[in-house]
C-alpha cells in the first residue's frame, strides 16, 4: 500500500482548528480526507457517528488498546478517551488520499514521532485564553465546569506549540484559513525525501 501524507492539526479547545480542517477538506487539490476518531465521551450537537467521531463504549475502546489497534490514543479526561485507529489511516491511504487530524495536542506529537517524514504537524494558537473561553462559552455545548476544565487545560497545551512543525496564530480566522491552506498544499506536494 502506498502511504500517503498526514496533516495533523491540533489547539486548545475553540482554537479554531476544526474550523480550519473543515475548510481545507474542501480543498480538492489537496486531495484530503478526514481521520474519523474514536471516542468514549457522548455526541455533542449535531454531531453524527463516523462522521465526526466513532462514539464507542469505554469497554470496546479498552479492547482496541489491548490489541495494540491505535496510531495513538490519549486519556484526554477522566474515563474520556479519544484515538485514531491503525484501520482508519490504512482505509484513506487505499483511497491514495492524505489523511488530516483534527486532534489532541498529545496525539498530534504521537503521530508525528510515528511517521515524521510523512507529518505535517501544525499548532493553531488562540489569541488568548481569555478569548479561549469566550469562544467555548459561545459554543453552549458544555457546563462551566467543563469549560473551566479545558481552560485550565489549554495552558498545558499552548507550552507544546514549539515541539510542532508550525504555529498558525488564529487571530483572524480568514488569515488562518489561507495560511494553513498555503502550508497543507505546498507540504503535499513536496517529494517525499
């Protein structure tokens, strides 16, 4: 099977980064598609199984790991954890697609450490935590102690910018949107070294 690239964009929580990833996936030229992850946490929203997430059971996920299943997998909070399976890279890689992650900051560096010629791995910075909170209070998915969770969260994660590829500031989503575009495009179609 001929590997393709993998694009992994991961921030803080309301960051922007799926905004952005979404943005990129209607990109054809890119030639992308999108690493569905598993997660034990409910659905938020509108959010729909294998589309935005696989929502399995903390048993079924508990097996994966057993059976050695994950690219990466992370126990992101208490009892809630979040992966990428080994199958689903291998699915988008058959299509002769490049795979791009929406994903925690500590699966982002575990995919990059696994494949680091064939990752592109990409920080989206907040302009500040105080905006950080602004945009999941916006959001109206979560408690406030949820919130205060990813907040206190964020700043852990925003130390692990300089271990990234690249750090996209999201200080205006339209900059960001055309930077990360520029990056992804001229990263897949660079030659593999």
């Amino acid at each position: 099977m001929k590997k393709g690239k993998l694009i992994v964009f991961s921030a803080p929580s309301g960051s922007g980064k799926t905004t952005i990833v979404r943005h990129l996936l209607g990109k054809e030229d890119l030639n992308l598609e999108f690493s569905v992850s598993c997660t034990t946490r409910d659905p938020r929203g509108e959010e729909v199984h294998s589309k935005d997430y696989y929502f399995i059971s903390l048993e079924t996920f508990k097996k994966h790991i057993k059976s050695e299943e994950f690219v990466e997998w992370e126990e992101v909070y208490r009892d809630n954890f979040y992966g990428t399976l080994k199958s689903e890279v291998e699915r988008i890689w058959a299509k002769g697609k490049n795979v791009i992650f929406d994903i925690d900051v500590a699966g982002g560096l575990r995919i990059k450490k696994k494949f680091p010629t064939e990752t592109l791995a990409v920080f989206v910075k907040p302009p500040s935590i105080d905006e950080l909170k602004i945009r999941l209070k916006k959001r109206s998915t979560e408690s406030d102690d949820k919130i205060n969770m990813r907040i206190a969260k964020a700043s852990v994660e925003l130390a692990t910018a300089p271990q990234f590829d690249v750090v996209i500031k999201n200080y205006d989503l339209d900059t960001a949107k055309e930077e990360a575009y520029q990056l992804v495009k001229q990263f897949v179609n660079s030659i593999k070294k």
